[in-house]
C-alpha cells in the first residue's frame, strides 16, 4: 500500500513538472524576450524573494536544500535569475576594471567571457540556473576544507536526484567558460529553453543592444561564442 502511494505521488509530481515544463514553453514561444532577460513575462513564472527562480525549480531547490540540511550540509544560494540589465551591470563593472588595467577592448572580452556571460546569453536569464556554495558570503570561500569536503561530495551524490546538474564541468575537451564548481542548472526545463535560445540570431540581437566592447561581436565572433560558450556544457544538459 504504502509503495503504491509512493509511486502515484511520485507519478503526481512529475505530472505538474511536465505541465509548467508546456507552460513555460509556451510563453517563450510567443516572447523571445524572455531567453534573452529582456521581458517582464517572466515574472508569473518566477517565485522567491531573496532569489527567484521558476516556480517548480524553487521548489526543488527548496526540498534539496532542506534535505541537505538534515544530513549537516548547508546550501546557500549566491545567485539565481538574472535580468538582462542585472547581466550588463556585472558586465559594465568587469569591463571598466580590465580596461582601466591596460587590456585592449579584444583582451578585455576575453577575460570577462572566462566566467561571465555577454548580456542576453547568460543561463541566469531563464530561471533555471543557480550558483550555490556552502558559506553564505561568497562561492569561492569556506569556512573549513571539512565543511567543504562534505558539501561538495553531497552536491555531487545526491543534486541530480533533485534535477540540478552542473553546468561548466572540470571536463578538460570542454570549450567556453573555465570551471564553475558552484552553478547548477535545472535540467527538466533548462534543456528545452536551450533548444529554443539556438533558435535565436544573436547576433542581430546584440548588435542592437549597447553592451561594452560590442565592437568586437561580428558574426564570426558570435558563432565562435556560441559554439564554445553556449554549447561548451556538460553533456547531460541536451
């Protein structure tokens, strides 16, 4: 009995996965925006109010974290969705620090593009992506390598059994952005946003758009981009 009750919960559950996972898609089928941070559409879709992110990938956050937590590990979000403007304001930031060092406009990019994403390219903009750590004020700091140690093999064990994968690997063959030990990805939903963020010209996007050291995006730069950056993922995540 209490088997059976498990599977119809579990059936239950993936039921409205599979039904938000349409609704989702159906919005960003009539509002491209919404791929690139630039469209308050994605508002409905989003939940949380020290971060937010869509509905049912909050939701799974929530429960990991809450489970992680009877087992003495801590998770700490650092960074969840992200506007279009919100990406550009670290971009701006970055871009004026490596300038104001002496790097030409072509250096600069490439060292800003070593973790961050050009505006309107970022995973952040969709709701489905998260940096986590397991010490509240930064992702690159821990309290003791022990608490370290055991966050880290937790996340590794047990994140994919609530749907987060982890998107830059340590893969060596991988191309694009360095290793993000901290950002997870939602892979329920994020795998067919990006079916339809490849639908996009971004190219023609961006050059509408006044992003710093846009100089440099031709065509060729942006097909170059997306091929390393954009697809340089980890496999799990098509």
């Amino acid at each position: 009995m209490q088997k059976n009750k498990r599977i119809q919960k579990a059936l239950f559950f993936s039921l409205v996965i599979t039904l938000l996972t349409s609704f989702t898609l159906l919005q960003i089928k009539t509002n491209k925006n919404i791929l690139i941070g630039k469209s308050r559409a994605i508002t409905p879709l989003l939940k949380g109010s020290t971060y937010k992110l869509q509905t049912n990938v909050y939701d799974a956050l929530e429960k990991m974290k809450k489970d992680a937590l009877k087992k003495g590990v801590k998770i700490h979000v650092i960074s969840a969705y992200r506007s279009f403007e919100h990406q550009n304001r670290i971009w701006k930031k970055k871009y004026n620090v490596f300038r104001n060092q002496g790097l030409s406009v072509k250096e600069t990019i490439k060292k800003i593009t070593e973790y961050t994403a050009i505006p309107g390219t970022s995973r952040h903009h969709w709701g489905t992506e998260v940096d986590l750590s397991n010490f509240k004020n930064s992702r690159l700091k821990n309290k003791t390598a022990t608490k370290k140690r055991k966050y880290e093999d937790w996340m590794q064990e047990n994140a994919h059994k609530y749907g987060f994968y982890l998107v830059y690997t340590n893969n060596k063959y991988r191309e694009g952005y360095k290793h993000e030990s901290w950002h997870y990805s939602y892979r329920a939903i994020s795998k067919f946003l990006l079916i339809e963020y490849l639908k996009l010209d971004i190219a023609k996007v961006l050059k509408t758009e006044n992003i710093a050291g846009s100089t440099i995006f031709t065509k060729k730069y942006i097909e170059k981009y997306i091929e390393e950056h954009v697809l340089g993922i980890n496999d799990y995540l098509f």
